[in-house]
C-alpha cells in the first residue's frame, strides 16, 4: 500500500479551490482518459498579470486532486511568470513527498497552470 504524507491526505480530503471558475480568463486542461487523470485550471489573471484566483476540477486519484489543490494555493498572489515557472518538485516538495508512481500527478498540475497560462496569453496578447 502506498504512504501518503498528511499534507497530500488533507489536500485530497478537503481541496482547496475546487471547481469551475466562472470569470477566469485562462484555462487550461491536461490529461488523457487513456491514464485516467485529467486536470483543468481556471484562473484570474489582473491587469497587472497577477494570478488573483486560481481554482480546479480534477478527474483522478487521490494524489491527482492533491496536487491541484497544492498548486492553486502556491500560484495565487503571484506574477504570470512566477505562476509559469512552478516546477512539479515545488509542488512535491510542499505536499511532503509522494510515492514515485504519483510523481506524475504533479506533473500534470504544473502543466494545467502553464496551459492556463497559455491560454490567458493567446487572449491578451497585443
């Protein structure tokens, strides 16, 4: 049986900022069915490109939903770029660890926000 440290268990039981975002003006979905996570990323960005809010819907695991609560939470307040520089060891490293065959679920959040990112930037863009 895999260990989950109690941050990553109080993050899958009670998540932070969970579901859709009705104002976001970035989203950005990763995943495939095929390995059975998919993560989406709702944010508000400012006009002075600071993430204000950031939230999720997670289809996945326990570890899945960890890692996207974890993530929202250490973007907000930060710049686009900050926000786009988060690398999945951060995330990891916040959570206390998770078991390697997890690791990719971090991986997946990292990559959500960047997609959000992305997408917040194809809109906004001069």
């Amino acid at each position: 049986m895999m260990e989950y440290t109690d941050k990553v268990m109080e993050n899958f039981q009670n998540p932070k900022n969970v579901g859709e975002m009705e104002d976001a003006n970035g989203i950005g979905q990763v995943g495939s069915p095929a390995c059975g996570d998919i993560m989406k990323m709702y944010l508000k960005i400012n006009d002075d490109g600071i993430v204000e809010d950031a939230s999720f819907k997670t289809f996945g695991c326990g570890a899945a939903i960890a890692t996207s609560s974890m993530a929202t939470e250490m973007i907000k307040g930060k710049t686009i770029e900050e926000a786009a520089a988060l690398k999945n060891s951060e995330v990891v490293e916040a959570l206390g660890g998770l078991p390697t065959e997890k690791i990719h679920c971090s991986v997946l959040a990292a990559e959500a926000i960047q997609a959000a990112i992305e997408d917040y930037k194809s809109k906004h863009s001069a």
